[in-house]
C-alpha cells in the first residue's frame, strides 16, 4: 500500500509542478513536472502488482493449509 501512496503523491507533485511550469512559461519545469508524473504512475504500478503478488501468495498458503492432512 506505501508504494502506491508515494506514487499518488508523486503524480500530484509532478502535476502542480507541471502546472506551475506552464504558468511561469518554464519548459523545463513542465518536462520535470511530467517526469515525475510518469515516476509516480511506475510506483504506484508497481506497488499495485506487488499487492497482487502478494495476495497469490497468501490464497496459495492458505490452500497448502487446507490440503494437509
């Protein structure tokens, strides 16, 4: 669940960054604003997967348990 959070907030830094860059007519600060929105968008991805990841893990744990004798 961190994962995901920090990328929100990463998204939405990028995004007011973005903003701010195309208010101030800075390029630069506009590509840094949507280089931090496309960072933000891989670790929240990432962090979805590895809560999937980790939800296989445990229904296959939980199986395993099921099946002993």
């Amino acid at each position: 669940m961190a994962e995901k959070a920090k990328g929100k907030m990463e998204q939405a830094k990028g995004k007011a960054k973005e903003v701010a860059g195309k208010a101030t007519g800075s390029e630069r600060m506009q590509a840094e604003g949507k280089m931090d929105q496309l960072k933000g968008k891989a670790r929240e991805t990432a962090g979805k997967a590895e809560e999937q990841a980790r939800g296989i893990k445990d229904s296959l744990r939980d199986r395993d348990r099921r099946q002993e004798p």
